[in-house]
C-alpha cells in the first residue's frame, strides 16, 4: 500500500488511507518517499480494543483459538515521530475529531507553501 500510495501522491492527489502499520521501517519509508506525508496515530488503550471487539479478535484471543494478535503476543512499533497523535477519550465526538485533524492538516501544508 505504501507504494502505491508513493505513486498515486507523485500524480498530485491527496490519499488518505488507514492502516495498522506495526513496524517503525513502515513509517520511516513511508516519511521518506511519499511526497506531503502526514502520519495520524490513533492511541487507543487494549481495553477499550476489547470492548469494540466486533469480530470476536480478542475473545479468540483470551480463549486460545488465536494467535499473533497486535499489541497482545504480537509486538507493534508506535509511530516514532506522528504528525499527530489523538489519544482516546470516551466522550470525545467525531466532528471534534475530525476539526482537530484537518486544523492541524493545514497548519501542516501551511508550512510546506
């Protein structure tokens, strides 16, 4: 994905994309070769992971029919140097979200103009 990102970027679109990207050499080629790369990191605590669990991963887990799961046997890289980092926060909304990332989003192409 990441170098596909890298071409469709060198056309002169804007990507957004989400990924779980476990390991710092995603995000050190990711900076290096993908024009205007803007990395958000999503720090959400195991426990609330837990509660989504919408596709049974970490109740899986717990009962030994899976393996390999990040953050729990699987060891992830955090991102080492995150434009922007948004920590969970129960009662936060969307649209507060989403106003802090495209703030700091133009703050970010502010600065490269």
């Amino acid at each position: 994905y990441s170098r596909l990102c890298r071409m469709i970027s060198a056309q002169g679109f804007d990507i957004v994309i989400a990924t779980i990207s476990l390991f710092n050499e995603v995000h050190r080629w990711n900076r290096a070769h993908i024009n205007n790369y803007f990395e958000i990191y999503l720090n959400v605590p195991v426990s609330e992971l837990r509660r989504r669990d919408s596709k049974q991963i970490y109740s899986r887990y717990n009962e030994g029919k899976l393996a390999n799961v990040a953050g729990l046997d699987l060891p992830i890289d955090e991102p080492y140097a995150a434009d922007l980092v948004l920590k969970f926060e129960k009662n936060r909304s969307t649209e507060s979200i989403i106003a802090e990332i495209l703030n700091k989003i133009n703050l970010h192409n502010t600065k490269l103009e």
